[in-house]
C-alpha cells in the first residue's frame, strides 16, 4: 500500500472486527469486514460527487478506476486495525516505482497497474483534498454511516514510538526476509496477488522452518498457528492438508485472498518438492 506524498492514509484502530456495527467480536465474518469498514469512507468520497465503490476484496474505486484501497488485520487478542489509503495528487500506478525504491533488490511484488486504471482525486475533482477537508469529510462520513460521533484533533501529531515497540517493529520488518536456509520455495498468484511459502527441509524431509507472505488477509492467529503445526511434520500431501485444515478450525482462524484452501495445499507442496 503506497503512503507518504500524493495519498491519504487511515487507520482504524477497533477493539475486535465487529466493533463498528455489534459489541459481539464475530458477529461480522472475515469477509464482511472490509465491505463494513470501507462505508465511512465511500460515504465521504460520495459527498465530493464521486461514483466511488467498493469492489469487494481491496480496491476502492471512482468510475470504475482504482482509488484507493483498504484491508485490515486482526491481531491474536482480537484488536483489529483496518488501513486504507487513498490517491490524492498521486496515483497506485506509481506502486511499482516506490517499491523499487524500497525493495531495490527485488525481493518485494506488486501488482502493475497501467495509469488508465488508476485515478486521484486530483484527476476527479480538478484539484488534491487538503488534510483538513479530508478528516472533516471522512469523519462525517462515518458518523453517518455508523452514528458516531468522532472528535476532530485540533492538531496532528504522531504519537512517538516507546523502546519496545520500536523493537518490536523491528522484528516485525524483518521476521520475513528471505532465508537462504530456506532454499525451497514456490509462488502463485491469488485472488489478491502474489503469495510465497519458503521451506526447509531436513533430511528426513521434515519441514524445519517455513514462512508464508504475500498478498492476502488473515489473522495473527491463523499464520502464526500454520507455520508452528507445520513444523517438524513430513512433508507429504496428506500431512499437509490435515495440518492446513486443523489450522482453520480453531475460533478467529481464517485466510482471505485465497479462495479454497486446496490452493494453500498445493503451494505448500509445490514448494516442498522444488
């Protein structure tokens, strides 16, 4: 997701999915979330006269052209954090060019989206929304969809990061860097995009570590409960598929972005055998 110069970034931080619509954490399945979370803002691209929509998965759209987008994570205590980011006076066909700034090694995809896909608000309205007009807009947008009542900051500073979280972030940035020690490894595109499983394998053709990243949604939970179960199991079809889908049984356990879960099977697999 691009952020900085050129976009509007959000971030909402819930006490668990359901948050804007029930107290109950799962009254909303996973792949309700985004459609609900997204409202607040389709109704305030809706107040600048925009044909803006939802298209269901990621992708915010304006006549039909890339807007925006918007996901969400769901951490192991229920907290969710739905982001989105909107193009102002920039557009996500640019994607490929901050990634490569980024990531100059390569190690990072994205999708390529050609400049008559994609659009601004700029391009839309003849002009980029100041900062100001946007929280006004986005805030009214979700007091009307939801019946809240945001309290607008009088001034935008970001909160500074403590020790520890710096730490944390840290690890985070890096716990999925390639391995070399991982050296079997497969990828295929999905509903969202690229999806990657890395492996290693002993010789008794156990799975001694594995990672999988990409393009999909899915809670701490599921990911972190995957990678465990998988290890130290053989690394056969049958073992495999049972681990996969004992993996998802569990409360609060899913994956989005990649339709049936034969797919995951099959790139783990794939993988495997390379």
């Amino acid at each position: 997701m691009p952020i900085g110069p050129g976009f509007l970034s959000l971030s909402l931080y819930l006490e668990h999915r359901s948050a804007l619509v029930s107290d109950a954490a799962f009254a909303l399945r996973p792949e309700q979330v985004p459609n609900r979370c997204v409202r607040g803002i389709l109704s305030a691209l809706r107040r600048l006269n925009l044909d803006a929509t939802f298209n269901g998965r990621d992708w915010i759209l304006s006549r039909g052209r890339i807007l925006g987008w918007v996901s969400f994570h769901e951490a192991a205590d229920d907290h969710t954090i739905v982001e989105a980011s909107i193009a102002n006076d920039d557009t996500f066909a640019s994607l490929p060019f901050l990634i490569d700034e980024l990531d100059p090694s390569g190690l990072l995809s994205c999708e390529i989206i050609d400049t008559q896909q994609a659009t601004s608000l700029s391009a839309e309205l003849g002009t980029p929304l100041a900062l100001d007009s946007a929280v006004d807009l986005i805030c009214a947008g979700y007091a009307a969809e939801f019946g809240l009542s945001p309290e607008r900051p009088q001034e935008y500073r970001p909160a500074p990061l403590s020790v520890e979280s710096e730490k944390q972030f840290d690890e985070w940035q890096f716990q999925r860097v390639t391995s070399a020690r991982r050296s079997h490894r497969a990828s295929r595109r999905f509903q969202l995009g690229l999806v990657s499983v890395e492996l290693a394998l002993d010789a008794t053709h156990r799975i001694d570590d594995v990672v999988l990243s990409g393009d999909f949604i899915a809670s701490s939970r599921t990911i972190d409960g995957l990678e465990k179960n998988l290890h130290g199991i053989i690394a056969s079809e049958e073992n495999v598929r049972a681990v996969v889908e004992d993996s998802f049984n569990g409360a609060g356990c899913f994956i989005l972005g990649m339709g049936r879960l034969d797919g995951l099977v099959a790139l783990i697999m794939e993988a495997a055998t390379r």
